[in-house]
C-alpha cells in the first residue's frame, strides 16, 4: 500500500513510501522497519498536504510566541 508520511514533514518534507498494516491496529502502518501511526500517515497525497500545512501553521505560531517572550525578555 502507497502512504504519504508527515511524521518529519517539517525538517525531511513529506516522504512517499509502500507499507502494511501492523500488529498494533489498523491506525498503524509498519514501513521499513519503522511504525507510524495516526495522523502520521495518509492514504493520499492531499490529506497528506493539508496536514503538513497544519503542522507549518502550528510551528510559525509557536515561534511567534517565543519571538514576544523573548523580545518582552528585560535584563536588570
């Protein structure tokens, strides 16, 4: 079965691999000698877009966060 990994979507980009269902459920793929599991993986590529766009979203407002705190950081 083709899957689209976002597991590293961020530093390695989407990684496009072939894989079976494993031992732990239906929600877990094994691949390579690896495990991934839900929402680690998708069956297309669009689903598999969206979610790497969510986690950019997420990481760019986590930064942001640490950008204010930094930038309200006072040294006396």
């Amino acid at each position: 079965m083709k899957i689209f990994i976002t597991k590293y979507a961020l530093t390695r980009g989407i990684e496009e691999k072939y894989a079976f269902f494993g031992d732990v459920g239906i929600e877990s793929l094994c691949c390579e000698g690896k495990t991934y599991f839900s929402p680690d993986w998708h069956k297309t590529k669009q689903e598999a877009l969206e979610r790497a766009e969510q986690m950019r979203i997420k990481e760019i407002n986590r930064l942001l966060r640490r950008i204010k705190k930094l930038q309200n950081l006072k040294f006396e």
